[in-house]
C-alpha cells in the first residue's frame, strides 16, 4: 500500500475477493480458444467458445466461410478473448458496485 492510501474495510476486501473469484470462474483463456481454432476452427467452436453464436452459426453452416474466416480467425482470437474477458471483468463488477480501472483486466 502506497503512502497516503487508507485501508480497505475487512467487508470490502472481502466483497472484492469474491468479485474476483466470480470472475476467474467466467473469464476464457486464449490457449482454450486457439486449441479448439486448430481443432474445431472450420465449424466456428472457438467462436461457440466465446459466445458469438451469430458467427458461430453462420461458420458452421459455410465452413468457416469455406475456410477463409478460419484463416482470419488465427489474428482475431486472441484479442476477441481479450475483449470477452474484459466486458466480463465489468459486469462482475458492477454487479458487486465495484468501479474497475483501466489497468485492470
């Protein structure tokens, strides 16, 4: 703790541990969603994975675009992840009245 800075009460430091582990439990891990790219990546499973069933559909039923969103989605994944996890971050913590930085995440 940095000088100047007061304490959390011990109901705060708790309601921040349980937001916290809230979202360790929702949060997707890139390894996951490039593992199921190399493996499901034509029917659109990494997609399925971070909940875009829109595009996840329209892959399965075209083949991943006949492969070319596939080949696209090496790029993207990464970042989407990125993205999943910290719109998730968010609404675990503002559903605990937590205001995040924007460091976190």
């Amino acid at each position: 703790m940095s000088p100047g800075q007061a304490e959390l009460p011990k109901w705060q430091k708790i309601r921040m541990l349980r937001a916290e582990a809230e979202y360790d439990a929702v949060k997707k891990d890139v390894r996951v969603a490039y593992a199921l790219w190399c493996v499901v990546g034509l029917l659109g499973g990494h997609r399925f994975y971070l909940g875009d069933t829109a595009r996840s559909i329209a892959m399965l039923f075209t083949f991943g675009g006949l492969g070319v969103w596939t080949l696209l989605d090496v790029f993207f994944v990464a970042r989407r992840v990125r993205a999943v996890n910290r719109s998730r971050r968010a609404a675990v913590m503002a559903r605990y009245g937590i205001i995040d930085g924007p460091g976190y995440a």
